[in-house]
C-alpha cells in the first residue's frame, strides 16, 4: 500500500492542456474520486498515474518514488479499464492469471492466487468460461479480479461501471466499496457520475478544463463548494444559481448607531434576505454575487419571497421536482417530498427558502469563488 | 400491460397476417432465381476440373471417343502413377511445397511485424511509410522481374530455394491486411498488458496474433495460392543441369504431343491442384470472413 502524489503536474498534448499543475495527495488506504464531465482532464491525471502517459511537467510520486520515469509495469499499479480490458481469447482463469505469469510467479502459486482472487468475486464458477459468454457484470468482477490477484500498490479506476446498467451499477458499486474497504489498497477512481463519486468516495476530487476545482469529503463538498462549478456539478439536480446583488436595508436602529440592516440579495423584482450569520460572513463583498439554493432548501409557499410560474413538472417517485421560470427567465428547481401539492403547469407560484443558514451559498459574480469563508 | 397500451402497440390481426403472405411468393421467386444462377456458375467452374479428373481416368483410345464419356466406367489409375514417378511430378509437388512453405511462413512473419509496428508503434513517417507499402500493390510483379532476376542472380540465388522464394517474403497485402485486423483490437488491451508487465513482442505473441487469427489464416490462403500457382518466376530464376522446377512448371514438362500421354498430363494436373481443393476446403469460413470483412456489418 502507498499514497499517491501528484506535484504540480501538467500534461500537455499540443496545443492542449489536459491537466493543468495539478496538486493533490491521496493518503495510504483512501478511495479518491476524480469528478469531472467529459474532457475536464481526469482519465489522463488516471493514466499519468499509470505511465500510460508522459507527464509534460511536475512529479507523480507513488510511496516515496518518484515515478516520473518509471515503465508502467515497475509501478506496481493495476488498472481497471472502462471496457474491462479482457483478452477475448483467454479464458476467465487465464485473463485473472495473465498479470501473474509475466511476473514469473510459479503455477502452483498462480492457481491459488487465481482461486482465491476468483472466490472474492464470486467467479468460481466461471473460471473455464471466455469474456464472451459473461454478463457486462461478470466481466466486470473478472476484470476487479484480474486487478487485485497481483496485490498492487495502487488501484486505478477508468469509469469501471459505465458501461452497465443501472441496477447492476448500484450493486458492482457497493461490491468495489466493501472490496476496497477489505484490500484498504490505495484507489483512484474515475468517473463523470456524481452519484457514483459521492457514494464511493472517502474525498472527492472535482476536475474541470484541466484544473483541480476542490477536494473534500462528499458531504463537505455538497455543503460548502468552493466554486459555482463544484456548487452545479454536484447534486441532482444540481444548485440553483442566480445571478443578483447584495442590498442592505436600513435597520430601524441605524439613526441610533452601531446597529445593522438586512442584507439582501435582489434579483429579478424579488429580494432574498440573508439570515444574519451568512449576512455577517459576506458583509463588504459584492456587489454582484451569484446565490446559490439546493433545490431541497426551497418549497413552494404564498409566503415565499421568489415570485415564478411553473414550467415543468417532474414526478420521481419519492419526490419531485418543480421547474420554474422568475419574471427574468432564470430557472430555479424546487425538490418537493412526495406528499406535497403538485402544482400545474403555468400556474404561478412563491418560492420560500429554508431558514437554516447552510441553505444559503453565495458566490462572487466575477470569480465564481465562494464568498463568505472556506 | 393496460389493455389500450395493448391495443396501440399489436397490429390488426389481418394486416399482420396478410403482410407476408403477400411477399412470400416474391421472396420465393427471388430465392429460386438466386440459387439458379449460383448453380450455374458453379457448374461453370467445376465442370472443366470434373472433366479433367474425368480423362485423366480414361484409356488413350477413349478420350478421342465421340460423345466423350462423362464417367470413367474402368478407371485408370495407372497414369497417376506414371505421373508422380516417371514424370517426376513427387519431384515437382516437393519444391513446389518447400518454396510455398518459406513463402507462406515468410509472408506471414513479415506482415505480422510490419502490420503490428503500423498499428500499435509510434514512429516518424508512420503515415508516408504505409502509403509506400500500399503503392507496392499498385506495382505488378512483371515491373520488377528484371531487377529481381539481376539481384537473384548476382546473389548467387538462382536455381535456389533462396532465390525462388526470397523475393516474396514480404507483401504488402499482408502488411495491410493483418493491420487492419490488429487496429480492431482495443487499445486497452494493449495498456492492460503493458500494466501486466508484457512488452510488445510478448503482446503480439500472446494477445495480437492469436486475436488476428482469421486475418492470419486468409493471408497463409492467399499466400499459398500465389506461391503454389506461380510460373514465371520459377521458370526464369531455375534451369542449369538439375534444374529446380516447381509443379507449375512440372505440368509443362508433362504435356506431349501424343494422346496417349494426355490423361498422364492430365493425372499431373489433378496432383497439382489437390493440395489447394484441401486447403481451400479447411480454410474455407476464414477466406469468406477475410473476403467479405466490412462489406457485412
């Protein structure tokens, strides 16, 4: 087991740059999440890793190596693709065998190793059986097989579970949560589905262009994001965010002095008043501030002090979500519990939020950066 | 299912049936028209080599016999003898498969490791190199004849294994063909191997080949069917005292002018193109997959 270590490290193709000084450690043991859409620069911050790729600049450290110019296969990693990677040709036994017999570990030793590895996947079974006549999951399993038959340092994650449906998704998920939970094995895994990413990880490490964006528990990351793009990426759906500007109100001991007025945040004819905590954190920024709202913070209330219409109506099941328009255009989501009214489509409705001051995030308009402390 | 779901989704139970019905006897018209013309082509091909193994089996007097006999009532199996002894055609068949098996072993080596490099290496001029092996199937063999037979000859080659076979071991239709098949495998392959340890000798060997072995066995087909076929070149790059003449060339040798030889000429022939009706016969499925690859989807 190791921690990994990216230091400053840039990957070029071109004119492009993948990752940009990308700095990040992954303690021995952790499961770390790399969060990204499609082309943010983690599958190749995944293959620096590997030495699948070359690092333009900065050192990737496994341990306390510096494997900068190591060959892939001196770096004791093992990779889990997301097309599984398995040799079409071989059997299940073979494929799991395969790491094994280039490392000159003898065949008695390789059977039980293949075995054993078999038997913590539940593949005994399928042993004789060539990739073509498993299930995507079963793949899957032969391919966490293949994987951990050789004890890496690391393991590496491409999106492993894209590829499968989405009740199968759910169960492989929790199969590489209690799998790595037992190995305690260093992994870095990949994938562009937040769900994924906040169920798995022990911290999760947002990507986007190239860049790190944050790095946090997923529930410190849901609470507090350090940015508007962690702030939209993460949850489902996603943060409102609406463009406004902070107002004070004057208070009604202000002519006496040392007292304070509500601070507000306008927007489109509708004024959210901050509780006092958030006011007293953002007081002196702004003016212009983007405020962001989970969509579980707000509920449709005569009370509430945004005014929209609805456009759609979402119907999940256990909740729904209620998708409305302000007077301006901006589009704000409301997560209701399944035993709320459902409005109708066009009506025009109140938004209120919650009072908690969590439920409030505020933004700098120009940076994105959080206001308002870490 | 509710029952209206049920009803929008299944067609009317006459449409249904009368859909089909209606196309049978066009699709039946079709399939019989298909198989005529097919029979007829391969009555086309195989009636010429059925009649040569028909009077390669007939007694000298019968071949001039008017109609010719479709069917040898006592066949002579005395002329194959003949053949493969005094006409020397074990001689013949013997080079001819030495020379077709350097070839053949040779072709698929070097297209193996050509067709990898372009594949999977990165290398400068990768692009302007594999457009030069494409151009060499643009440039028929009787171009280079006279510079082949010179460089032969210079080496000291001719009337030679080395000389009947070295100027073919490598193909450009190998070359492209087996990169086509090793660029349908995954690249992740290639990483997870890579991951695992193995170098590229060890993943063409291990993981490349035997993936490509349908392209592999097309390439040997071809490549035996040429080499076996070939004429031209043997009859120029051998000669001298004991010359080094392979079956094509054999044949030759055993066609005289009288009648009474025809069906031994003709016996050699039937022993000449045996070993490709069984090679054509094992490798039969690879040679239509190789042939129709990409025109099926």
């Amino acid at each position: 087991m190791a921690q990994v270590s990216f230091d400053g490290v840039t990957k070029r193709f071109g004119d492009t740059t993948a990752v940009d000084d990308l700095t990040l450690s992954i303690p021995d043991g952790e499961l770390l999440v790399l969060l990204g859409s499609s082309g943010c620069g983690k599958t190749t911050a995944l293959r620096l890793v590997a030495g699948l790729e070359e690092i333009s600049a900065g050192t990737v450290s496994i341990g306390e190596r510096v494997v900068n110019e190591v060959d892939p296969k001196d770096r004791d990693v093992a990779m889990v693709f997301q097309s599984y990677a398995l040799y079409p040709h071989l059997t299940v036994a073979k494929n799991i065998e395969f790491p094994l017999r280039q490392r000159g570990v003898d065949k008695e030793e390789r059977t039980t190793k293949v075995k054993r590895a078999a038997e913590t996947l539940g593949l005994g079974d399928l042993l004789g059986r060539k990739p073509g006549q498993l299930s995507g999951g079963q793949r899957q399993r032969v391919a966490l097989a293949r994987a951990i038959v050789r004890e890496p340092l690391v393991f590496l994650m491409d999106e492993p579970l894209s590829n499968l449906d989405a009740a199968l998704r759910v169960q492989t998920r929790a199969d590489i949560v209690e799998l790595q939970n037992r190995l305690k094995t260093t992994t870095l895994y990949v994938t562009h589905d937040q769900v994924e990413a906040m169920t798995m990880g022990h911290r999760i490490a947002v990507m986007s262009e190239g860049k790190l964006q944050q790095v946090a528990a997923p529930e410190a990351l849901y609470a507090k994001p350090t940015n508007v793009f962690v702030a939209h990426f993460l949850g489902s759906p996603g943060m409102n965010l609406v463009e406004g500007m902070l107002v004070e109100s004057a208070s009604a001991d202000a002519s006496g002095g040392g007292g304070r007025g509500t601070l507000s945040v306008a927007f489109a004819g509708a004024s959210v008043p901050l509780p006092a905590e958030v006011a007293d954190s953002v007081r002196g920024s702004g003016p212009d501030v983007v405020l962001g709202l989970r969509p579980e913070a707000l509920h449709l209330s005569p009370d509430g002090v945004i005014g929209a219409s609805v456009i759609i109506v979402e119907l999940l099941g256990a909740e729904t979500h209620v998708i409305c328009h302000t007077e301006t255009g901006a589009r704000i989501i409301v997560r209701q519990g399944a035993g709320a009214p459902k409005p109708r489509i066009g009506e025009p409705v109140r938004i209120a939020v919650e009072p908690d001051p969590e439920a409030y995030h505020l933004f700098d308009s120009s940076s994105g950066n959080r206001l308002g402390g870490p | 299912m509710p029952a209206d779901t049920a009803r929008a989704v299944a067609p009317p139970a006459d449409v249904a049936a009368a859909s089909p019905r209606m196309h049978r006897p066009r699709r039946r018209l079709r399939t019989i028209g298909s198989y005529t013309l097919l029979t007829a082509a391969a009555v086309v091909v195989i009636f010429p080599i059925y009649i040569t193994v028909v009077n390669s089996l007939l007694r000298p007097d019968q071949l001039v016999q008017q109609p010719p006999p479709l069917f040898p009532r006592t066949p002579q199996w005395h002329d194959y003898t003949a053949a493969w002894t005094t006409g020397q055609m074990s001689k013949y068949v013997a080079t001819s498969a030495i020379m077709t098996a350097i070839i053949v072993v040779g072709q698929l080596v070097t297209s193996i490791l050509a067709a990898y490099a372009f594949a999977f290496l990165r290398f400068p001029f990768k692009r302007t190199l594999f457009l030069v092996c494409l151009v060499t199937l643009m440039i028929p063999f009787e171009v280079t004849f006279i510079t082949n037979l010179d460089t032969v000859t210079s080496l000291h080659w001719f009337n030679t294994y080395a000389g009947l076979s070295i100027p073919f071991l490598a193909t450009g239709f190998g070359i492209f063909l087996l990169r086509q098949a090793f660029l349908q495998i995954p690249r992740d392959l290639q990483e997870a191997a890579q991951l695992d340890g193995y170098g590229h000798l060890r993943f063409m060997t291990r993981v490349a080949v035997p993936l490509a072995r349908p392209s592999l066995a097309a390439l040997a087909v071809f490549s035996f069917l040429g080499a076996w076929n070939q004429y031209l070149w043997p009859l120029v790059s051998t000669g001298g005292t004991t010359p080094l003449y392979t079956v094509q060339i054999g044949l030759k040798e055993l066609l005289g002018t009288e009648v009474s030889q025809i069906p031994v000429s003709l016996a050699g022939a039937v022993i000449a193109f045996v070993p490709l009706v069984i090679l054509l016969i094992i490798f039969q499925k690879q040679l239509v997959r190789s042939l129709t690859a990409g025109a099926v989807k």
